[in-house]
C-alpha cells in the first residue's frame, strides 16, 4: 500500500509536541488476530509502533513480517532489529529487505541473551554490536554496504536507540548517546520510567544549554505523592511553553518508556528478574490493595504519563497484552494540565 508522508513517523520528529508510540510482540505462531486488534485499536492515536525482534530471546514470528502486517494495517511500524540473530550478511539483507517492503523505522539493538529465553541452547551470533549496526543502515542509506560496495538503489531509513535514564553514571550514558547520534540516531526509546526526578535529571543532561539558555523549564515542585507511589514533577509553565525550547544537548527527540505494570506479583517479579526497571513498593502495594487491576493499571500509568508529558518529547508504551487500555489511558493521560501556582 502506498503509506502518506505526512503520517509517516520521521515526518513527525522535531515537528510533533508530543509523540506517542507503543510496542507489540510478534505472535508464537502465525495467527495476526491479536495483533491486527491492537493496531486497529489505537489506529490515530500513536504514531508509531514496534514490533520486537526475539523480546526476552523468545522464540517469536518475524519481525519484519509482522512490520509489513502493520503498515498495511494503517500504522507506520518501526521494525525492532537485534545483534543476536544474524551475522553481517544477514542483518544487511534483512535491512535491504525491510526498505524494499517501504519500511522506514528502525529500532537497532543489540538482543537478550539466548539463556534467558525459551531456546537456551541457541547459539547467540553477536557478529557486530548495536552501534556498529546503526553505522551499518547509515551507510546503506549512503549507497555502500559493510564491505564498501556500491548498492544498486538506497534505502531511505529512520534509526533510532535506546537509552537508560536510570543509569548509574549518567556521564558514560551521554557519551553513549552522542555515539549513537552520530551512528545516525534520530530518535531516542528509554528503559521504563518509574521514577520520573530521575527522568528529569537525565534529560537535564540531554538538553544541557549552550551558549544562549532556553526557556525556564525548571520545576516548580518535584515530590513524591506516598499514597500513589508516583514521583509527579510539576513543570513551572503551561503545556504549550515548552514549544519555545530547543534541544541545545543532543537535538534528538527522547520518548519516556512507560510500562503497564498488570499486577504486584508481576512487578516484583520485574524488580527481582528484569534488569534496569524498579518498581517502587508504593506502586506496588496499591496493586495489592485493588480489587480492580486493570482499573489500577489505567490510573498508574496515566498518572506517570502526566508525571513525564512536560520533561520528554513523547512516550513509549510498553503495553505487554494490554492494548486495550491504551485508547483510556491516552484520553485519561493527555488532557491538558493547569500550571503552578
């Protein structure tokens, strides 16, 4: 199908307030019924959405299949890529491949561990890493391979990365990100955020000033609310004035991760078993305390949404099955905000 510009996701960077994007896991098998349902769902309020490679290295359909599946269904994916999988032959190959499909989007990692999935005997590739691929597609798009042979037709590709803001030395994740700005990063995915003053810390770092200030976007009031466990930062002006900011840092948009935690079972368990998210226990005994969960979820999380919507350029969803929240979520999460004061 032929996809419009205007709707395409790179059309939207640095020209969108707030951009929202949400994550969908390829099925174990072939049936696309759930995640056509998702798509359909959330079809004009996302912007984009990731289909993962191998999530938690679990064995899964294509990535690139289920990318096609989603532009055709309206959305314009962005096709999760890991190191894992693939030696250099064949992560060119596929790159080509998802170019030739009109697939733009790239999310380029390097991929979990084989032990920690459901083939723990596969043996892991890792022929390049995560940063040496995104100068990969960068020179594809360029018109040369890895080897420095000329391609007959580019590729047109959009590349994002990940990044941490809850790494312990934020100094080592800035030099990270420049790195992967100048691998040819245009867009920026976090880890899930729970703690919303260190989001803040680390996008302060980001957006760093140069010689000229922005705009005063300080806080007015960090705090940490007890009863719902949500650290809620309260910008010191109105939605709109952060329209007047510019990114003197790293000039690249930085979508929060946001995760539907389901239940305090399931978010101890992330604590215990998930490296880089923690859940604070306040959260997590509210979950204890609801006899509604998903009635707790859509409050949790529109409640962090509301706590990150003035700090970042958008949000991530990681919405593990609970796409269906999303659409009250959004509605709940999004409705404009009254200033300090």
């Amino acid at each position: 199908m032929s996809f419009p510009e205007a709707d395409r996701f790179q059309s939207k960077l640095g020209k969108k307030r707030f951009l929202v994007t949400m994550e969908v896991n390829p099925p174990k098998g072939t049936d696309l019924s759930e995640i056509l349902s998702a798509v359909g769902r959330v079809r004009g309020l996302v912007d984009a959405v990731n289909v993962t490679d191998g999530s938690g290295a679990i064995m899964r359909a294509s990535s690139l299949a289920v990318s096609k599946a989603v532009l055709d269904a309206g959305i314009d994916p962005i096709f999760q890529m890991t190191c894992r999988d693939r030696n250099r032959l064949a992560l060119q190959a596929d790159l080509l491949g998802a170019a030739m499909l009109g697939i733009r989007n790239l999310l380029l990692l390097t991929g979990d561990d084989p032990k920690a999935g459901d083939h723990p005997d596969a043996k892991p590739v890792f022929d390049i890493n995560s940063a040496a691929l995104m100068q990969v597609a960068k020179g594809l798009t360029e018109g040369k391979d890895m080897a420095g042979k000329e391609l007959l037709g580019r590729p047109t590709f959009c590349i994002g990365a990940a990044c941490d803001p809850g790494a312990a030395d934020l100094e080592v994740e800035m030099q990270k990100l420049q790195a992967k700005i100048q691998g040819g990063a245009e867009f920026f995915q976090t880890q899930a955020v729970f703690d919303p003053p260190k989001l803040q810390a680390f996008m302060a770092r980001v957006r760093s000033p140069g010689p000229s200030t922005p705009p005063d976007v300080s806080l007015c009031e960090a705090k940490r609310n007890k009863a719902s466990g949500v650290a809620h930062l309260v910008p010191s002006t109105a939605l709109g004035a952060r329209q007047d900011v510019v990114l003197s840092g790293l000039h690249k948009p930085v979508l929060a991760g946001i995760l539907l935690v389901k239940s305090a079972k399931m978010a101890r368990y992330m604590n215990e078993h998930v490296w880089g998210i923690h859940v604070p226990e306040p959260l997590i005994e509210r979950f204890e305390r609801s006899t509604d969960k998903r009635a707790e979820c859509i409050a949790v999380t529109s409640e962090l949404i509301r706590s990150v919507r003035h700090t970042t350029d958008g949000i991530h969803l990681y919405a593990l099955g609970w796409e269906d929240l999303v659409p009250e979520i959004l509605k709940d999460a999004l409705e404009p905000l009254p200033s300090c004061t």
